[in-house]
C-alpha cells in the first residue's frame, strides 16, 4: 500500500495506533507486530473485533476484507509511516538520547515547554525502534513541540532513529558506562551516543550542549544553544542545593522537587530551552514546581519517619557512582541498598568492585548489596552485606535503623519492591 494512501486512513482513524490487543481503542489503526516471542498477526482480527478500525498485517493467512491492510513488513511501515507523518506536521521537534537521565530530562522539557506551548512527548520509555514511531504519530495538527527520547544498545540505533524522527534540535545528556555488552567502553558509548549530533551536523539543525562535558564542549563550533555553569554557554547556571535541587541563572532561582545534583544538568536543560523559546522566567519556575518525579526515578518517599531515594527504575555504573556520590553528602544516618547492574557484559566483575571500594571511603553507615554479581565482588567490611537475591536478604535484615534511605539497581532486579518487603 502507498504511505500516502496509508497516512490518509491512519487521519481516518483520528491519528490513533495501537499494537497490543488487549488494549485496542475504538477507531484506531492496529499493526499487527512481531516480536521473539509472538505474532501480532494472530491477533488482527480480535483488534477489529474491539473496535480497530483498520488492521495493518504482514500476513496471507488472514482473510481478505476492507479493513485488512495487507504490507510486506508491518514493523517497517509503522516507521515509514511515522517518518512521513513527523515531516508532514509543523512541530519542531526535540530529540535526546543519552547514557543516564534521558527519560527524566525529556519529562523536564515537556513539563516546561507545556507551561507555554502545545507539546507531546514520548511516554515513558518507548524510545526504540518500535516506540519512537509511536511517538511521532501522537504528533497533531496544533502540536507546537515534540520531545522525541531515543535509546539504544548497540551501533546503529541512534542514527538511524534520528533520521526517522528528522530532529531539529538534539541533546545528549551524558555518556556514562551503559549497555557496555554492546558498546564494549565508554569510547564506544561516545561513538554510538554522538551518531545524534552526526545528524545535527550534517542537516544543519541546532545542537543543545551542556559545555561542562568535555565530550559536549567539542561540538560548539558547530550552530547551538548551549549552557553551562562558567561563562562558556548561552546560558549559565549555579547549582544552590542539591537535596532538592535549587539552580541559580540570571539572579533567579529555580527550585525542583527532584533530588540528586547529578540531576543538575536535567533541570539546567529545561530551563535552557524554556528560555531559549521564550518561556517566561515565572512560568517556567511553576512548571518546575509541579513537576514530581515518577516511575521510580529519584523520588522522594517519605515512610514512618524514614526518608527513602528511590532511584531504582535503573542503575549502570555511571549512574550508580553519581548517586553515591550526591548521596554521601548529606548529614543524616544514612544507608543504601544496591542492586545488581545488568548489560555489563565483560566488565561486570570489575565494574560492581568499583563500586564496593568506592564506597569504602564514603561515610554511610550501612550498605546492603543485593544480587549474584555484587556477592562476586563482596569484600569484608563491618558495614557492608551482600545477599545473592532479596528473598535472602529479607530473611536476613529484620531492620534498618538509618533514617534516610537509597536504593537503586538495574529495572530487572525491581528493586522498588523492598520498599513494600522491608521498609518500616
């Protein structure tokens, strides 16, 4: 089928697309995908049965009727499709990528830009082949700015979903060790991250840079908008509190409700483009205001009289060392919980070392450490507990005396679930 003769049906269905089944909404358009472990072909017809106004299948054993959209690859013409719809809108559109903070940062910039403007985002953390296409098709008529979150774990990804979301901005949060199965180091992480700025370059769109990385700073001769917290940058910024993170600019002071100062450069983002597009100064202090993190990602948490970080959405080794770090400053009891780091590939054994010695030399009075990988690298210390799983270290912490809390792990470990398993 033509994408343009197919865009005009996917119109039809008032820009609405589904993949799963169990979820269809009334007149959408369903694309029957397939993944490792099933076919969304099997279930096309179901779609159309609970309202599915048109089925997009890659299949001949489905039989023929007019809501049968038959193409050589479903997957390959939901990206056409979001392709040719992103270029057909007039949003601008803002991409990110980055080793940790992406999905925090894009929901910062959204929270901001919405104060002012018509926006969408990317929900949650469909930044992949499959949900950075179904983020594009949220774009609408009146849509004024799109933020696009891309991922990846290999070579490749970021370039080519950057050409499918055609960005006009690009930002880069950091480069930190992650998905290192894939990206083998941090040289690698740089390489496969910067595939993002590649494109910037090359179509002439603008960069956003964060000029206190040194990575970032080599592309601003490049056309940008940038901030930092010297002179460098368009924009700059001093870092008040770090707790809850308060961020100076211009003798105004912007307060979050987010923790953690390794989310300084998040907010610092935000603010930059809020700026940058005309926001002004009192609204985008509002929307920082309202903001509240979600998803296990930094939340604050407040039980029995204990205060809990709950950073446990996930955990590479760059991330775990920023929250280590910001962590350790605070003048409380304090405890952590650790969960393993996945994706590490090689490095694994050395990388959860690092993060036993480092914390060595840290004053917190507890550390837990949860999984097969840390118990690899446990070392001897009167402050220190490792267990190969959380069933063995529920049956063997009865209590955690310290009154504020960290916990953090890789998203398989769920580490959330402590919270509700031990926390009184």
């Amino acid at each position: 089928m033509d994408i343009k003769d197919l865009h005009n049906k996917f119109l039809e269905c008032k820009s609405i697309v589904d993949i799963d089944s169990r979820s269809v909404r009334n007149g959408s358009m369903f694309f029957a995908i397939k993944g490792e472990n099933y076919d969304g072909n099997q279930f096309a017809e179901e779609a159309l049965s609970k309202g599915a106004k048109f089925a997009v299948v890659d299949s001949n054993s489905i039989s023929n009727n007019s809501k049968i959209l038959r193409v050589k690859d479903s997957l390959q013409t939901l990206q056409k499709l979001a392709n040719f719809h992103r270029l057909k809108t007039k949003s601008v559109v803002i991409a990110l990528t980055g080793s940790n903070g992406k999905t925090t940062t894009k929901e910062l910039i959204d929270c901001v830009l919405s104060s002012n403007f018509k926006t969408i985002s990317t929900k949650g953390n469909f930044n992949n082949h499959i949900g950075v296409p179904l983020s594009l098709l949220q774009i609408k008529d009146d849509t004024e700015y799109s933020v696009i979150e891309l991922g990846a774990n290999n070579f490749g990804e970021i370039d080519f979903l950057t050409k499918l979301s055609q960005p006009d901005f690009g930002y880069i949060t950091n480069f930190g060790k992650a998905h290192l199965e894939g990206f083998i180091n941090i040289d690698g992480v740089i390489k496969a991250k910067t595939e993002l700025y590649n494109w910037i370059i090359k179509n002439n769109k603008t960069l956003i840079l964060n000029l206190d990385d040194k990575e970032q700073k080599r592309f601003q001769n490049h056309k940008n908008v940038s901030f930092s917290s010297t002179i460098d940058g368009n924009y700059k910024f001093e870092l008040i509190s770090g707790k809850k993170i308060t961020v100076k600019n211009n003798d105004i002071n912007y307060n979050s409700n987010i923790y953690g100062d390794y989310n300084y450069s998040n907010i610092c983002a935000a603010i930059t483009l809020g700026l940058y597009f005309g926001i002004k100064t009192n609204k985008i202090q509002n929307a920082l205001n309202l903001f509240k993190s979600k998803n296990n990602r930094s939340q604050l948490i407040e039980i029995n009289k204990k205060e809990i970080i709950l950073d446990a959405y996930n955990a590479n080794p760059t991330s775990v060392i920023n929250a280590i770090e910001s962590f350790s400053k605070i003048d409380k009891s304090k405890a952590v919980i650790l969960g393993d780091m996945f994706e590490l590939g090689q490095n694994s054994f050395i990388e959860h070392k690092k993060i036993i010695d480092l914390l060595i030399s840290k004053k917190i009075d507890s550390c837990y450490f949860i999984g097969k990988e840390f118990f690899k690298a446990k070392s001897i210390n009167k402050s220190f507990y490792f267990f190969r799983n959380k069933e063995e270290f529920y049956r063997n912490v009865n209590e955690i005396p310290e009154t504020i809390i960290l916990i953090k792990g890789s998203r398989g470990m769920k580490m959330e679930e402590i919270i509700e398993n031990k926390i009184k």
